[in-house]
C-alpha cells in the first residue's frame, strides 16, 4: 500500500466546500474501514475520510481493549479541544484501574511524574502552565536558534561524507533529544543516557517487556538529582528557570517541577522526530513541491519554509490524535450523545484532512495561506513547545535540502514502516541517498557520542 493516499476520486470526497458545509451524517452503508492495524498505520487517511463521512463521531474499541469515542471533522475536533468539560485527568474515565494506565505515558504513574499540562485542569493548570510559560519563553526559544543550526550542522556532517544516510537514526531523532537536553540543562555527558531512555520510550513495545517503564522511572530519578543540583547552583537553563519560577509567591514543587521537566523532554522530542521525518518523507514523495523550497531557498527567501513547514504539519504531523480528554458530564459532539466519564480521542490527523475545511486537502501545497491546522492542538492545551519544534523543523529541513541537495529515498514508499502506536505517527526508518558532501565548517563542540 502506498505511504502517501491516492487523490480521492471524483465524487468520493469533495474538494472543496464552504468551512462548516458538512451535509448532514448519512447512513452508513458498507464495510467499515479496519482501524489500528500496520495497513492502517501506513495510510490512515482513507479511513479517516470514511469516518468524517459517514461516522465523524464514532465509538472505537482501542487495541489496548479501552473503548473511546474518535473525532474526525475539524468544527467538532476544534470544539471538542476547547471545551472545558472534556478533562484532561484520568481520575475521570469509568473504566476500572487496570484500563487507566492504558491511557496515559507508560510509567509516568509509577514514576510520580502525572502532575504535567496533559494531565491536569484549570485552575491547577493556569497556575502550571503560567510558572512554566515564565522559564519557556519565545525570547529564550529565538536565542536558542544558533545551537540549533550547530547541532544540525554537526549531525550531518557525520554522514555527509558515507552517500547514505537513515534518517530517522542519524539525524530526526538525536537531533531533537539533544536540542531539548541542551535546554533543560542537561550536562552534555549525561546526554547520551537521555537518548538511551528516550530511545526506549519511542519503540512503542518495541523493545523489552517493561522497558518503557523502567527508563521513565530513571529518568524520573535522574530529574530528581538534578533539579536537587539545580536548585544549590542554578544556571542560565530551562530546570533552573522552572525552579526560580513564581506567581505571587508560588512556586513549583519538586515534584511538579520534575513532572514538567519530563513532559517538556518527552512531548519535546517524539513530536519533533515526526515532524522532520514526515516532513522530509513528504517533500521526497513530493518532487515538485521540493524544487520550489529548494529554489526559494537558494534566492535566500525563507517564506516559503515557514508556509511549508505549517503545511507538512497538517498534510501528515507528527500527532496524529490528540491525548486523552474524559467527559465529566454528559456532552453532545456533532449528533452522538458521550456520557460521563467516557474517553474521546480527537483525530488531528483526520481533522486536518477535512475539505469542509481546507480546499484540496489531500494535496500538499507548501504555499499554502489560509492553514489554521490543529498540528499542535488549541485552546488552554495548545503545545507550549511549539516555537521550539518549529525552529528545529525548519533548521532542519532548510539544512538538509542545501547540504544534500539531490538526496533521495533509498527504499520503496511501499516498504517504509511506520511505527505503531495510538497518539504519534511517524517512520521507524528512513533511508536515503545522495552525493557525498563535504563536512561543515563549525568549530563548536559536537553533541554527545551515539
């Protein structure tokens, strides 16, 4: 099956249609579609277009056995992501204990780390995400820019020379893990420890059984000693911000301040692998698109970069379905009536794809203007990290296309895999080729050894 779906046929789905035409929900008529499987995983997007067509709102047993309700269309996602009665706190699902720990990160329970922005409320989240946005600000994000460009630079230049390249391993998954460290405050030589616990929390099963719980856990200790460190000799890094952080005399206890530091590690790097390796898949399935960023590029014009990165978030972003949301009243979304305590999972993903909102939205279009996706979500949860996976996106994707400028996938679309798993989407592997570069010229220290 191919990566990337074919355009619909002519009167499958429309083209175009005045934001909020949708007709109403007719009857569903046909097979319907098999979610969850690695077909799926590969082209979830005919699907999708099924279910904004014919079950926009539709309850789904999960491959974890927990059943939620799936959003498919913008209006109701856009809804549905703003609407404070749909909690971000576990403690509201119906379902028994042992379904809880299905629907948040693995081992964040155990490891004490819950009390973060995907968890909690208002007011406990105004007042978190206030102290947080204090030490996580554009300013300190835009001064970061520079160690961006070098360790992009530096990451390449460890396979410029070889002709071949994965780029997942070599570069969209370091690339962000040590970015995000650097941040934080993380000693460069503990840095590598973090990519090894990280690594294992990416597999999504992947790996050995409880692996994924037991790197959260020493990432939980290793936050703890540090903020500890942090807190007898602060610096000029984003712990050390969080720790100063206060409002009107609060400040963030030791275990939120972990929890924090964790969340912004965790939803700071996965994200933005996806990001630069759909991004980069989508451009190489897309030649013609590519041309034009490497054209305005090479005219030094950076506009285009900016509406295209937008762009590759909403054709096939790195979230592909927002994080759990639970009813704590009855509610109606689009015409299903979700009871209290129920679990609803918007699809960002089929949102995005929506013609009732974006003209040809199965056509990646990197100029394209009128783009208010819900990549990052919206409403009080909108991604605090935003700025800083835009800034690595873009360093990322400008530096590969002018050092490589002929890179090309070394694999059949057809023979990628993608990984399996319900909240991210993104390649296991992404091998390409090109002509064999010359290493950069930066003098500045590399980031950690793999």
């Amino acid at each position: 099956m191919p990566d990337q779906p074919p355009p619909a046929p002519a009167g499958d789905v429309p083209a175009t249609c005045p934001a909020g035409a949708h007709a109403p929900v007719p009857e569903v008529r046909g097979p319907v579609p098999e979610l969850f499987s690695w077909e799926f995983a590969t082209d979830p997007y005919p699907a999708y277009a099924w279910l904004r067509e014919h079950a926009p709102v539709r309850r789904t047993r999960l491959p974890s056995g927990v059943e939620a309700w799936l959003v498919t269309r913008y209006a109701d996602a856009k809804q549905a992501l703003a609407d404070q009665r749909l909690s971000k706190n576990p403690a509201h699902h119906v379902e028994p204990a042992h379904a809880k720990s299905k629907t948040g990160i693995p081992g964040e329970r155990s490891a004490n780390l819950m009390t973060h922005l995907l968890n909690i409320d208002p007011p406990d989240h105004t007042r978190l995400r206030r102290l947080v946005s204090k030490a996580f600000t554009p300013r300190r994000v835009a001064e970061f820019a520079p160690r961006v460009q070098e360790l992009t630079d530096h990451l390449i230049d460890r396979f410029a020379e070889k002709g071949e390249a994965d780029l997942i391993h070599d570069f969209a998954f370091p690339l962000p893990i040590y970015a995000i460290c650097d941040l934080l405050g993380v000693p460069r030589e503990d840095q590598d420890d973090f990519r090894d616990w990280a690594g294992m929390m990416i597999r999504h099963g992947g790996g050995p059984r409880g692996g994924v719980a037991r790197s959260v856990k020493k990432m939980r200790g290793y936050l703890a000693e540090l903020i500890h460190r942090k807190r007898l000799e602060p610096g000029d890094d984003l712990i050390s911000g969080l720790i100063r952080a206060s409002d009107h005399g609060e400040h963030l206890t030791e275990n939120e301040a972990a929890a924090m530091a964790f969340i912004l590690l965790f939803a700071g790097f996965e994200t933005t692998v996806n990001l630069i390796g759909n991004g980069t898949y989508a451009l190489l399935t897309h030649p013609e698109q590519r041309a034009r960023l490497q054209e305005s590029l090479a005219d030094g014009d950076t506009a285009l970069l900016e509406t295209g990165l937008e762009e590759l978030l909403r054709f096939d972003g790195p979230v592909e379905l927002a994080t759990w949301r639970f009813a704590t009243e009855p509610l109606t979304i689009g015409v299903e009536e979700i009871a209290a305590g129920d679990p609803v999972l918007v699809v960002l993903a089929a949102a995005d794809r929506d013609p009732a909102r974006f003209d040809l939205p199965d056509t990646l279009d990197l100029s394209r203007r009128d783009n208010q996706h819900l990549g990052y979500g919206h409403g009080i949860h909108y991604c605090l990290g935003a700025p800083l996976a835009r800034l690595e996106g873009q360093a990322a994707l400008a530096t590969l296309l002018r050092r490589l400028p002929d890179l090309r996938l070394a694999a059949e679309p057809g023979d990628l895999r993608w990984r399996g798993g319900l909240i991210m989407r993104g390649l296991r592997t992404l091998p390409v080729e090109f002509t064999p570069a010359q290493r950069s010229k930066y003098q500045t220290p590399e980031p950690p050894s793999s």
